[in-house]
C-alpha cells in the first residue's frame, strides 16, 4: 500500500508550486485514494472561502501594530 503524501505535497496541487515529476505522481495518487481526494476537495474548499470572504479590519488595527512595534524596539 503506498503511503499518502504529507498534506503540505497536496497543497502544492492547487498552488502549482510542485514539479511535473511531482504533480504527476500527486495526481495519480488521489486519483486512487479517497482520503488524499477528501482532503484535497478540503483544501480547495478552504482556499475558495478564503479568497470569496474579504474581511475589513478593525478601524484602528494598523495603528496600534504600529505603536506596539515602536515600544517594542
């Protein structure tokens, strides 16, 4: 039984950041494993949500990250 990739290995699916070699062997292994394609529809989701939901920070955020870095200097 081949062992699953690290979850890290199938990020680099959706963000392209893996070789050919690499994206071959990833995709055949999904292909044939429903927990490796679970967890990929999982992150394609989470990816989706992340990038559909623009959330504003709250009004005066930047300046106390601000204000704390130059104390903390």
């Amino acid at each position: 039984m081949p062992t699953c990739p690290h979850p890290y290995e199938l990020q680099s699916l959706i963000d392209g950041a893996a070789s050919d070699e690499e994206l071959r062997r990833l995709r055949e292994h999904v292909a044939g494993c429903d927990a490796c394609a679970k967890h990929l529809a999982e992150l394609e989701r989470l990816r989706w949500l992340l990038r559909a939901k623009r959330v504003e920070p709250p009004a005066g955020l930047l300046e106390r990250i601000v204000q704390f870095v130059a104390t903390a200097i």
